[in-house]
C-alpha cells in the first residue's frame, strides 16, 4: 500500500541542495533570465504535462491532477532574476560605468568582485582607494558615477548592455545556505520540488518569472495567462535580527532565521486573502511545522500584480528568512528552507473546496 501522501512532505536532500547550488551560481540579472531559464527548463520537463516560455521569458508549466473531485487551478510563483548592474557606457582599458538594476545599494558594490555577460567574465567593481581619499570622501559613501566595473585592459568580450553581478559562489555553512541570489532561487527550487511531488488533489500551474525585482512584470501577464483560482508566491524575506541593528523601532520586518518560513498577511502591494492566511496557519499547526508571521508593511512580491488580473485571483506569499537581502552574499537557514516546502506541500494536499470554492468565489 503507498503512503497517504499528507504524511510524505519531500525532503531537502543532497540533490536538492546541488540544484539550488548550480540556480544561486547561475547569473540572471532581471530582463536577461537565460541562464536561470535553460535550468529550470532542464528540471521541469519530464514532470509537466505542458511547458511554455511567454513573450516576456516567464516559464509557464502545467500539471493536472489526477483527483476525481473538481480541483482548483493553484497558480505558485516564484522569481528567476537577481538584482545586479548593467553596463551602459565604455570608458576604455576594460573600464564601464554602470547602473544599478532593482534595488541594489551602492554602498554595497564598492570592491566586490563580479561576473560580467553570459560567459561570467570576471571583473571587479572599482573604487577609489583610502589612500587618495580626503575627510570628506572618508564621511561620504560612494557615488555610482564614481564606480566602475573593470574587467581588465586587453578584454574584448564585455560590451554596452551586459549585465553583471556579484562573483559569490554559492556555500554550505553547517546549518546555513550562503548565495548572491537566494532571493528567489529558493523559491525556484522549492517550486520544482513542489512539481516533482504534485499533489493529485489540485491542478499546479506553476510561474517561474521575470522581472520581479523592477516591478513584478513577468508575474502580471503569467497571471493573465493561467487565470487561476488562488495563487501563492514563494520568495525571500528580509531578517531582522542582528544584535547590531536597533530593532526597538521595528515598524516594516520582523522576521528571524530559524523559526521556519514567514506568512504574509499584507505588505506594501498586497492584503493577503484571509482564507489563504487562516490555511496556511492551520496548516503549519495541524503539521507541527514553525512558522512566523511576516509584520505588514515595507516590500512586495509577486502576489501583488497576480491579484489584480481578471477578476481577481485569491492570492498570499510565504517566504524563506535571510540576512543581508540584495547585497553580494545572503545567508539563509537550511531548516527554515525544508519548513517552508513542507507547509506548501501540506497547504496544497489539504486545499479542500470549504476553503476556496470553484463557484461563488467571493471573499469571506
């Protein structure tokens, strides 16, 4: 006899960690999300009944359950680009200036090595030196217009338009995962988990977009696209929880490593549907599973644009806690990884029609 599947959540393995590894390595700085793409297209394709690239880049995938009962068309979302820099003017002897793409600070760039364009040219994000600064430079963060990426004199292959980002190869640090792009390549490996253990109650239509980190552009139209009956976003969240940082104002992340994935019940962009929030939080109860609730207000994910589209689509996020988000190098919690696929597992192989019906769809 096989197991009821609502006592076999999937499990974070060696395999799963050398996918997230190979995604966090790849570079897919938002509007060039190739490299990310061929991955995911690689990892889906023998586990979906449809696979589709749209006009914009998102991979759309479909997957039906097997369940006799009407099933509900659950959309899961999750992001492919980073945030990086592009290269917009050449100044010569492997020299170019840069601008930022999404929400990338630039006191964080300053001597960070880099890899540039598709073939990961290897450069670094220049700066002046202590040595050559005055009092006031000392006192004042670098401007963009002084940085530059240089990629060495004599190398022919960067060019204009090339994007780059940070050279940080991705690590295991005893309980933590460390990587450049755990926001959202988490959230894409927890989808192809979630994919390759399709619960037969519900039909998976999964988004692997882009453009998140400059508007939630990919997300609008595979919303558009699937017309689902509820969606759920899988990102990454700030953690607030440094001893450093003075958290006595805390007004926007509350969030922490280690007590499992955070539950959105609104943000910046979005209300979370409040039957999702209370079957999530049932959820994680009934299965003994941590899970904190994220502190409305500052950031959105890709839940804000997918419920605006047709008629509305019932939608909520939960995301992974890491410390030092868009910087070169993010730490997240192995743990609260494994918690956060386990309670979208459950959410979806306990979704019943009490919770969402397929008619009469108005929130309650």
């Amino acid at each position: 006899m096989n197991p009821d599947p609502r006592n076999a959540a999937p499990k974070i393995g060696a395999e799963q960690i050398d996918l997230l590894e190979k995604l966090c390595n790849a570079c897919a700085v938002t509007g060039d999300e190739s490299e990310v793409r061929a991955i995911v297209l690689e990892e889906v394709r023998p586990h979906a009944a449809e696979v589709k690239v749209d006009a914009l880049g998102n991979v759309l995938v479909w997957r039906s359950g097997s369940s006799a009962e009407p099933r509900r068309k659950v959309m899961l979302a999750a992001h492919m680009d980073e945030v990086g820099m592009m290269l917009v003017m050449d100044d010569g002897d492997g020299l170019f200036r840069v601008e930022t793409v999404g929400g990338l600070e630039v006191r964080q760039m300053a001597g960070k090595p880099v890899w540039v364009g598709r073939e990961h040219i290897p450069g670094v994000i220049g700066a002046k030196p202590i040595h050559f600064m005055s009092g006031d430079d000392r006192r004042r963060a670098p401007s963009l217009e002084s940085l530059r990426v240089d990629v060495g004199s004599g190398s022919t292959k960067a060019r204009v338009g090339d994007r780059a980002t940070f050279a940080t190869r991705f690590q295991r640090i005893g309980p933590s995962l460390r990587g450049k792009a755990l926001d959202d390549r988490l959230g894409v490996a927890t989808m192809i988990e979630l994919l390759k253990h399709a619960p037969p109650n519900v039909d998976l239509l999964l988004a692997f977009t882009v453009q998140e980190e400059i508007g939630l552009r990919g997300a609008r139209v595979a919303a558009y696209t699937f017309d689902p009956h509820l969606a759920i976003v899988v990102d990454s969240t700030p953690a607030n929880d440094l001893p450093a940082w003075d958290r006595s104002e805390n007004t926007v992340y509350n969030c922490r490593l280690d007590r499992g994935p955070a539950i959105y019940l609104a943000d910046s962009g979005t209300i979370a549907d409040p039957r999702l929030a209370r079957h999530l939080l049932a959820t994680a109860e009934k299965h003994g599973l941590p899970y904190q609730v994220r502190q409305p207000g500052g950031g959105s994910t890709d839940a804000s644009a997918i419920q605006r589209q047709r008629e509305g689509v019932p939608s909520i996020s939960i995301s992974v806690p890491g410390r030092y988000a868009h910087t070169a190098a993010m730490l997240a919690r192995l743990a609260d990884w494994e918690n956060t696929l386990a309670l979208l597992y459950y959410t979806l192989t306990d979704l019943t029609a009490e919770i969402i019906p397929l008619s009469g769809n108005g929130a309650k």
